[in-house]
C-alpha cells in the first residue's frame, strides 16, 4: 500500500515537473547518493560500540557533504532550471529513500532473528535430547 502511495506520488511528480525534469532527476539523484552514505556509514557493524555515535557523525558530515558537493556540480552544469523543483525533488526523495533504507533494515533484522531462533532452538533440542539419553544411560 505505502510503496504503490510512494510510486503514484514519484510518477505525478514527475509528470508535473516536465518542463523542469532534469532539476526533477537531480534531486533524485543526489538525496539517494546522501542518504545512502548516510545509512552505509551510520549503520557499520563495529567491534566498539563507544563508536556509534562517531559513525553518526560522519554520517551526518558525508551527507552534507554528499548533497553540497552535488548541488554544485548541478549548478555549474545547469542542470538545474528550477531550485523550486530540485529542493522539492530533493526533500521528497530523501524521505522516501530514508523510509525504504529503514524497511530494508528491518527486513534484515527479522531474517536474522529467525536465523538465529532457528539456530538455537535447535541446538536446545539437541541439547535436550542428549540429557534424556545420558539420564536414560546412566540408570542401566
């Protein structure tokens, strides 16, 4: 329901900004580059977990760099022909493609979980079962 949402409201974006799609794309282009720094940079599995917080920050540091360095090449090429488009284009992107990033990890999670349920339920069992047939041999 929400991705079919997302795709009419990218799809009728687009079509609005006909005249102007190449700021449309722009926008597109460098709110998906940011957040995904961000989120490849934030979200790093460390053995220090005291570095969490340094990863949020140089995750913060790369999209903003991410987006200014993008932004200026659009504008030395003008490609932009309307901000208005881009920053909308720019803020609508950035939180669909947040949102998606943070279902994927979601998904993750969830598939690693019931990895690992499945891992230790089944070594519980084992485990269980070795008792009863330890309990079992020792009272023959």
């Amino acid at each position: 329901m929400i991705f079919g949402l997302i795709m009419l409201l990218s799809v009728v974006a687009g079509i609005l900004s006909g005249e102007h799609f190449h700021s449309f794309v722009a926008g597109f282009g460098i709110a998906a580059i940011a957040i995904g720094t961000a989120y490849w940079l934030a979200f790093r599995a460390t053995r220090y977990p005291q570095l969490a917080l340094l990863m949020l920050l140089v995750a913060m540091t790369a999209k903003l760099a991410v987006t200014v360095t993008g932004v200026m090449w659009v504008v030395q090429t003008n490609m932009m022909s309307s901000p208005f488009v881009f920053s909308l284009s720019y803020l609508f992107f950035s939180i669909v493609v947040s949102y998606c990033y943070f279902k994927l990890r979601e998904y993750q999670m969830s598939v690693a979980t019931k990895r690992n349920t499945v891992v230790f339920s089944t070594s519980t069992q084992q485990e269980s079962a070795l008792m009863t047939s330890t309990a079992t041999a020792t009272k023959i």
